[in-house]
C-alpha cells in the first residue's frame, strides 16, 4: 500500500512537472542591425532575434544598447 501512494505521488509530480512553462532568457547587447524585411534584430556580437510581428521599429537603432527577454519554448 505504501509504494502505490508513493508511486501515486510521483507521478502526479511529474505530470505537473511537464505542464511548467520554460524559462525565459536575457541578452544584453549593442545593435548593429536591424532588418524590418525579415523582423530580424542582430547585435555586434552577431547574435539574432527575431522581433514580434507588433514591434515598434521606430523605439530602437544601430548602436544603441538594449536589453532582450526572449522565450526558449519554439526552440
């Protein structure tokens, strides 16, 4: 009886476990460019990120320093 309560708990972790969202990551960088084309933002280091279809290019330019939050979870 005491390993299928346990069992039962286990499980139950683990299921919930699966349903938690991935964890978001952060860039700090320089822009070097920027192409509106294909939404695409690349830093000095040249490193990408692809921009939401609802970004503002006009807030961001070359050279300035931003700070990115993006989603692993499409990955």
């Amino acid at each position: 009886m005491t390993r299928q309560i346990i069992a039962f708990f286990a499980s139950s972790f683990l299921c919930v476990a699966l349903t938690i969202p991935a964890r978001s990551e952060e860039k700090s960088g320089v822009i070097a460019a920027i192409d509106r084309d294909s939404a695409l933002l690349t830093f000095a280091d040249g490193t990408s990120y692809v921009l939401p279809g609802e970004f503002d290019y006009d807030a961001v330019a070359p050279g300035m320093e931003v700070h990115v939050i993006f989603d692993l979870s499409g990955v």
